[in-house]
C-alpha cells in the first residue's frame, strides 16, 4: 500500500490519520506488514525510483492536518489546500504544496527537538538543503545547467551563506517528514506491525547523490553521464528499457569501503523495519547504455562487486534485513550473489504460470527463505491478469492453483500465496479489493507517464472486506 495511495483530502497521501487507520486495518486483518514505495522525494515523471534525493523524504507526505494542530496552519489554509481527486495531480501539488508549507514555516520557532535533529542529520540536511536551494535559484533546471559556482560542489559549499534562509525551509521539511514518519512507525511497532521499505538500485542523474559526489558515478567532464542503466530487449519490450539512471563508480566505491553505500543503508534502516533492494540483479550484472541512445538496444553486460558490497554491508548492519527483488533476467552469477548473502527473494505468482515447472510456482520452493507476491506495483493487477490468461499458462493456472467455489479465482491466488512455504506473503490492497487495471493500476513499467497516481476509495475498510481478509489470514495460518 503505497503511502501516497491513502486517502486524504488533501491530493495525496500522507503520514496523518489515514495511516494510523490503515494500521488499525492491518491489525484487525492479522496482517504483519506494511509494504510501503520509496518515500523519497518525486520528480518529473513523478516516480518515487527517480528522486532528487536517496537519503530524504517526500514533502508530499507531510500531514497538513498535524501542522494546523501545532498552530502553524489555520482552518481557512487547510480549506484551501483540499482537493477533490481520484488520482494524484502531482502537477497541482507541485504548484500549490510548497507554498503552504512555506506558509507553516514561517510560524515555526525552532525548538530543541528540531535542534537535536539538524545537528544529529547535519551531513545530509547540508547537502539536500543546499542543492534544493539552488535548484529553487535555478528555477528547477538540471544541476549541470547551472553556473560553474554552484555546477562544482565543492565550490558550491563555500557559497552556501547565501542561502542561509532558502536551505532553513528545507532543512525544517525534512525535520517535519522524518518526525511525523516516526510517529507512524511508533504506532505501527505498538501493534505489532513491521514497516517493509523499498530502495531504488539507482539514483536519479539530477539529483543531490550525484552532484555531491560525482566520483561516486561514471561522469563526463561536464557531469553528465557516459553510460545510463536500463534492461535489455525482451519478448515484452522489443526496445528493452532506457531508465536513464547513472550508473555507479563500482572500482572506486570499493576502494573506498562502499561508505557512500553505508551511508544511504544506515539512512533506509532509520526509517523501515525491512528493506527490500529493487533490481538486486545489478549488483552482480548490470546493463548499461551508452548515454544519449534513444533505446536499451545497444547496451551491454557488465559486472559488480555484489559480494564485497554485501559483506561490508552486513558487517555494518548485522542485524539488517533485507529483501533481493530478483526478478527479471537472472542468470548464474545472480543466483550465486544470492545463495552467497542469504537474502531472501520475490516470488511473484503472475510469473508461475508460463512454464510447466517455473521457479515461481510454490510446490517449487526450495525452502521458505522467500517472499511471494501475489502482484506487484509493476503489474497487472490480479484480476485483470486472470482475465487475460491464455492458452497453456491459463489451463496450468487451473491446474495449478485450487479453486474454491465460494471465492474469485483472485482470492483463490491470494489463498495460494498464503499457503506457501514462504516466510513471508505480500499482497496489493488492490488485489484484496478486487480492483482491476483500470480502477487499480500503479505504475505500468517502461512508460513514462501516467504512473504513480492511483488512490483509494476512503470507504474501503469495510466489515466485509476485514471479515474476509482476517478469515484467510486466520484459515492458512498466516496471522500467527
């Protein structure tokens, strides 16, 4: 359930009531995760995989409703800011969003909580606080367009008194989205419920990551990418995919112990209970592209010091736990990256149907050291997908996976899922919803528009659907 899918009044999701809500939803449920997007900054495209920032939080998600509590907004400012929208307007956000939040800005008085916090964050707050600030003076144009002073980070730094009061903004957001996003956290952990997080493989090329530390990527003299990730051409994308994502300095990042990798893990552990890596299969083989190809075409293979990576990252964080998303193209040297951290990885059920004996179908497993999905925020959702099967992959979906009379074959997935060895079973609140591509679709992979928008009705939680997915629960085992 991404957090900008909750309801709200407000346009989008955020970390206010709804979510305390979806938490009592969860309990009531026997459920025990949350799996929640990136919570990092959007964008253009506005994907939550292309932020500004890898390390800070969505001014988006920050509750309006909390900072009228504290006097910082009146009732009248609130009125203003509600909109009446099925989707996500991200356009009108961008244009409306900062401005009120500046407005509460301008009433608050820095206390010793927030003192605490800038100093505790200090290395990141400067550096975000300082390239928002430029990027406002720039008018949002890409950090390589700007002035030499403020293109070079380092001579950037010495500048930064001039923007003393731009970057103060920013540093409050982040003290604000960090302070209401633990309080969510705090409530969840009260009942029982563990906060799986999702961190993006790459960051964004117009981004705080890569202007403050370019070596860290493989740049041109003029910061711009010689290489961009992406996968290859396939049987669903004759093109493959062009992300467009810098793609790391691996031989200088082991050099110098991945401490740009322990920073970003140490960040992501503060705020999730469980991480999950997207595309783990780039830290053993990732394609990358020449920069300025208008297709994933002519790209090629290269490899990545996963296991020198993951060793340090586990003698940092001995106690972390990880998700490997390790679909798509695996190959040996995946599935040794794999065996080597121990990771459990995703089963995604949309993919068991396609071969007769396919690694995703659970009378597979080889042991429940495994995650499996019913979907994804990649996919179709369930229902559209089973109305979609054909031929041999319908007739082994009905072989495969039992049906019972008295449910949609949805919820009889559902219930294949959870009756898995798997350790844990994820499943979309679309799916539970019976929601179809039109009504429920996230994000459709390789497109660059018209993603990330969906929103919930704010009557789902009904008695009927807790009944329902707590009777599952309780019947497979799942909620103990």
């Amino acid at each position: 359930m991404p957090v900008s899918s909750l309801p709200s009044q407000y346009g989008i999701g955020s970390f206010g009531q709804a979510a305390y809500h979806f938490i009592d939803f969860l309990d009531a449920t026997g459920q025990k995760c949350w799996q929640v997007l990136p919570l990092n900054p959007t964008s253009y495209g506005d994907s939550p995989y292309q932020s500004p920032s890898s390390t800070a939080g969505n001014p988006y998600f920050i509750d309006l409703d909390i900072l009228a509590s504290k006097g910082l907004l009146t009732k009248k400012e609130l009125q203003a800011q509600k909109i009446q929208s099925k989707r996500v307007d991200y356009g009108r956000l961008y244009q409306t969003r900062y401005a009120i939040l500046r407005t509460a800005y301008s009433r608050f008085s820095p206390d010793k909580a927030y003192r605490a916090f800038v100093k505790k964050n200090q290395a990141m707050l400067d550096d975000y606080s300082l390239f928002m600030a430029l990027k406002v003076h720039y008018d949002h144009c890409q950090w390589t367009l700007w002035d030499s002073q403020h293109r070079d980070y380092q001579k950037a730094i010495t500048h930064k008194d001039e923007f003393a009061e731009e970057m103060g903004f920013w540093c409050w957001v982040q003290y604000t989205f960090f302070t209401q996003w633990q309080a969510v956290l705090d409530y969840a952990h009260q009942k029982g419920i563990l906060i799986i997080g999702d961190m993006p493989i790459y960051v964004a090329h117009d981004s705080m990551d890569v202007w403050a530390a370019p070596d860290q990527f493989l740049l041109d003299q003029n910061g711009n990418p010689t290489v961009v990730a992406g996968c290859p051409p396939d049987g669903f994308t004759p093109d493959g995919q062009l992300w467009g994502n810098p793609i790391y300095n691996w031989k200088k990042m082991e050099q110098e112990g991945f401490s740009w990798w322990l920073q970003r893990m140490e960040a992501a552990f503060k705020l999730f209970d469980i991480l999950r890596i997207d595309h783990f299969r780039g830290f053993a083989g990732y394609y990358n592209i020449p920069y300025g190809e208008p297709t994933a075409r002519n790209g090629k293979w290269d490899s990545a010091p996963g296991k020198a990576l993951f060793r340090t990252v586990k003698k940092a964080f001995p106690k972390a736990r990880i998700i490997a998303e390790d679909l798509g193209y695996i190959t040996d040297d995946v599935l040794d990256l794999m065996e080597y951290t121990g990771f459990p990885g995703m089963k995604m059920l949309h993919f068991a149907f396609y071969d007769e004996d396919a690694d995703y179908l659970p009378r597979m497993y080889k042991n429940s050291n495994c995650v499996v999905y019913s979907a994804s925020h990649d996919s179709d959702c369930t229902p559209t997908w089973i109305r979609n099967l054909r031929g041999e992959a319908r007739r082994r979906f009905n072989k495969e996976c039992p049906r019972d009379q008295l449910q949609s074959r949805t919820y009889d997935l559902i219930e294949f899922a959870y009756k898995s060895i798997a350790n844990l079973a994820m499943v979309p609140i679309q799916d539970y919803l019976l929601l179809n591509n039109e009504e429920g679709r996230m994000n459709i992979p390789a497109t660059a528009t018209g993603n990330w928008s969906w929103r919930i009705s704010p009557r789902y939680d009904t008695p009927k659907l807790r009944s329902r997915i707590l009777a599952l629960t309780t019947k497979t085992g799942r909620n103990k």
